[in-house]
C-alpha cells in the first residue's frame, strides 16, 4: 500500500484558484508557526555550537574562568554588603520618605538647571561610592521624577568626583593628574547630563508639561527629620566604605582609623529617628541594638559580623510592619531584584575579560598596555573604551593606572581612563539600560567614552 504526503503540491499557476487558495491555506499558518520558533532555534543552535567549540583546557581561557569566578567572589565579599545594601535601602527610602514635590523642585525637568545640575554634579563629594553603588540611587530619583540631564549628572558625578579618590590621585599620581581629573569630572557630569536632556529634549518637554499639571502630596513631615535621617543612612554607606588613605598619619589616616565609631554613631542615630519619628517602639528598638553592640564588642576585629546583624535587624524590623517602614522594606528589595543578579552577570563577564586588578583575564594585558602608550587618538580612545568596561572599585584605579604608567602609558590615555573607568563598567550600563532603555544607555555610554577620549587628547598634548 503505498503512502501518501500530507504535504500539499505547490500552486499551479494554470490549476484552478481554489487550489492555490488551498495551498495558501496551509502554508500560510505553517510560515506564521515558524517565524515564531526561529528564534529560539537560533538561541539553541547557538549554545550548541558554543559548548561544541568551548577550549577547556586552553590555559588561557580556564585562566579567564577562574578569574571571572575570583572577582564574583571578591566583589560579593566586598562590595555587596558593604556597599550595595545600605544603598538599596537608601534608594528605598528615597522612593518612600523623599516627596516627590522635592525631587521635582530641585532635580524636576522644569527645575532651574543651575540648581539641578549643581546639586547632581558636587554629589560625589558627598558619596564616595563606586559605579555599582550608585546605581540604586540613581534608580530611586530617576523613579520619583527627576529630569533625564539632572539624574545623567547625578551617575556620573556619584563615583567620579569622589573627593578620597581624587585627593589619592593627587597623592600617587601627581598633583597635575589629580587636579585634571577633578576639573574634568565635575565638567562632564554638567555636560553629559546636559547632552542627553539636549538629544532626549521631546521626552524631557512632555515630562515637564506633566509635572506642570501634577498635585503635589503634602509633606508629611518636616524637611529637616527627613534630612537627619537620610544623612545617618548615608553615614553609614560612606564611613563603613572608607577606603584606607596613602599616609599612615594625618587627618585622614585618623579618620581611616575611627570609620566604625563613626559607622556606630550614625546607626545609633538611625535607630533613635526609628523609635522618635517612625513609630518604632523602644522595646522593639532595643533588642537588635543591644545585639548589634555585643557582637561588635565581643568581636572588636570583625566588624563585617555586627554589621550584617545591623542589616538583619533593620530588615526584619521593616518587613514586619504595615506602614510606611513596610513600604520602605517593599522598595528596597524591589531594587535588589531589579539590580543585584545583573551586577553580578556584568562581573562574571568583565572578570572573564579582563581579569582582576594583577591578574589577567581573556585578554591579554599586554595589549591593554601596548594599546595605551604614547598619546595618539587611538590610545586615548582605546584606554577610555576599556575603562568603561572594566569594574573599578573605589579608589583601585589608582594603583593599576600607577602600574600601567610604569609600562608605558601616556598620562593623556590616564586621565581618559581615569574620566571614563570610575564612572562606568560592564555591570553598571546592564542595570542602566534597565532603567532607561538600551538607546539611552547606549548613547551615555558614547557621550562618556568620546569626552574621556577627546579630554585625554587635550591633556596630553598641552599639559603632560
């Protein structure tokens, strides 16, 4: 018996039309069903091919492996609690205690430029975090209404004018390189901020027009708790992040020295506003803080210890509860999923790339410092493209510009790094582009990385 096709022929052009009308009955769902499916096709055929070809054993990429896995590690142990979680609950706060009327009037798309773009671009001075930390609360005033030029300036200024930083490039890298990159810094924030509300200016006209007609809530409580209380959280970010200074004497050696009684002091300020003007009781409050202060008494040499129960006390404190301290938990932890699992991607990828600060990663650093010598156009360009890709952590660009100096770069490629690497990396631009879109991101990422280059040009050829 011989089988038949369920295919049907194709089309005639001399068959009569109620065949071809057949044909196209079929065909037409067919092609419908596959154009669907062609994607992940692709998407599978593609890691079949990666896993396939994938150089296990090749000393270089299992190197890379390796790295990337040891900067996940360091970057979980050092920059994620110490770091990211008292900012996810900064940028938390800001979305619930920060009154939208207050974001508008000093970082709005109708507030006065001179009062937006002061206040973002001088941030830093006050925030001396890095490219990751910053990101929560750029999240949070970018959510609660803030102008596109304000909040770009805001994301660059938080980690690149970041006065320790600036004062340890003076210090390592000579005077001339610290006051460039301090000009330049602040600069950029107002410029870049300035471009992208330039470029974006139909988005930023309908945002005003809407903010123009919108109620504003009243406050709902004085400006100066509010103030009180968002400067013990970040007391608490920026002296348990304080980085260790170049001289072991000095002001700022003694402030290295005191960073956890100033930690302490802001926390005992954060848990007293609680119970004054949060309603937290006194017998709630005390438990968690006579806990913290056994650990750190006990542990003297572990502050990380007491300061993970800090965290869990607050966490557990806020959770719990059904006001407004409730909704500051809810936010908080709607950053953490936001953020979180792609900073950590972006530095698996940057690792495998590039290594650790010391250590290689898929490419070599020979390139980088062969690429980055002299002063030509492509040098400049090449050390502001890998600086933006690369993660910085607070004040480690510093000792690796000193090395890569002593190899050969030229100063106008290290302030091109130095303009372009603080204030961006891999894991920075994927959370970026989940706040604003890939355009946007990709367009920012273009702006810093062209104004790195062409100020790097200029330094080296008038002033190195």
């Amino acid at each position: 018996m011989a089988l038949t096709s369920r295919t049907p022929p194709a089309p005639d052009a001399t068959a009569p039309s109620s065949s071809r009308s057949a044909w196209l009955d079929w065909g037409a769902p067919a092609l419908e069903r596959w154009r669907g499916e062609w994607k992940p096709l692709l998407a599978l055929l593609a890691v079949f091919l990666l896993l396939f070809y994938l150089p296990v054993g090749n000393p270089r990429f299992d190197a890379a492996v390796v790295e990337a896995l040891e900067l996940a590690k360091w970057y979980a142990r050092e920059h994620v609690i110490l770091c990211l979680l008292p900012a996810f609950f900064i940028a938390g706060a800001i979305a619930v205690f920060v009154s939208q009327g207050s974001v508008m009037r000093y970082l709005g798309a109708g507030a006065p430029k001179v009062l937006a773009y002061g206040v973002a671009s001088v941030s830093g001075t006050v925030l001396a975090v890095c490219s990751c930390t910053v990101l929560p609360l750029f999240a949070g005033i970018h959510r609660r209404g803030a102008g596109l030029g304000p909040a770009i300036a805001f994301l660059y200024a938080g980690p690149a004018v970041n006065v320790l930083a600036i004062i340890l490039t003076a210090t390592v890298l000579g005077p001339r390189l610290g006051i460039a990159r301090a000009v330049g810094a602040i600069l950029f924030a107002v410029i870049i901020g300035l471009l992208m509300a330039l470029i974006y200016r139909g988005e930023e006209r309908t945002k005003r027009e809407a903010q123009a007609n919108l109620p504003l809530p009243a406050e709902t409580r004085p400006l100066y708790q509010t103030a009180l209380f968002f400067a013990a959280l970040v007391g608490i970010l920026v002296f348990a992040n304080w980085g260790a200074p170049g001289s072991a004497d000095g002001f700022w050696a003694w402030m290295y020295a005191s960073k956890w009684w100033f930690t302490a002091l802001s926390a005992i300020a954060l848990a007293v506003m609680l119970v004054v003007w949060m309603g937290v009781t006194w017998q709630t409050m005390l438990i968690p803080v006579l806990f913290v202060a056994g650990l750190a008494f006990v542990l003297p040499t572990q502050p990380l210890i007491p300061f993970v129960a800090g965290l869990i006390g607050l966490t557990l404190l806020t959770s719990t509860r059904e006001d407004e301290l409730g909704d500051w938990f809810e936010q908080s932890w709607g950053f953490a999923k936001q953020i979180l699992p792609l900073l950590l991607y972006g530095v698996l990828i940057s690792g495998f790339l590039l290594g650790r600060p010391g250590a290689e990663g898929l490419v070599p650093s020979a390139w980088v410092a062969a690429a980055v010598g002299g002063n030509s156009l492509l040098a400049n360009f090449v050390a502001a493209f890998l600086g933006a890709f690369m993660y910085f952590a607070t004040l480690t660009e510093v000792p690796i510009l000193q090395g890569l100096l002593g190899s050969g770069m030229g100063e106008g490629p290290a302030l091109a790094l130095l303009l372009a690497g603080p204030a961006l990396s891999l894991p920075n631009m994927l959370v970026i582009r989940s706040v604003l879109g890939t355009q946007k991101t990709v367009v920012y990422v273009a702006l810093v990385i062209v104004a790195a280059t062409f100020s790097g040009l200029f330094y080296g050829a008038f002033f190195a």
